[in-house]
C-alpha cells in the first residue's frame, strides 16, 4: 500500500510540475541612464542596508573584544 502511494505521489507531482511554471518573460530592461530614465544598477536604495550590516558589525566586534577583556581578566584573577 505504501509503495503505491509513493508511485501516485510521484506521478502526480511529475505531471503537475507543468503548470505550475511561470508565465511571461524577464521583465524589461531599465532604461538608458543618460536620456534619465534611470541609474543603470536600477533604483534600489543602498543607505539604511549598509547602516544595518555596519552596526551589526560593530555590535559583533564589540561582543568579541568584550569576551577577549573578560577572558584576560579571569586568567589575571586565577
């Protein structure tokens, strides 16, 4: 019973992959960023996501010296 289950399941995904691609194409293209439609690297704002992986970066970096310090002053104590 569990073996035929598998072979219905298997063949019901197999022929179903069809419908499920996408239809349509690549979007288009951006435009020429010298008539100003637009910058060639699109429109996406790069700011806050570089603020975001520096203060995580920073947060970790501090987290390590921190450990490191601590680490140090448990060996002086002992």
């Amino acid at each position: 019973m569990k073996k035929i289950f598998l072979i219905l399941l298997t063949l019901t995904l197999a022929f179903s992959s069809n419908h499920l691609l996408a239809d349509g194409g690549p979007p288009p293209p951006p435009g020429d960023p010298s008539t100003g439609d637009g910058p060639v690297g699109g429109g996406a704002p790069m700011g806050s996501g570089i603020a975001i992986l520096l203060t995580l970066g920073a947060a970790y970096g501090g987290r390590k010296v921190y450990q490191y310090w601590k680490s140090q002053n448990e060996e002086l104590e002992e």
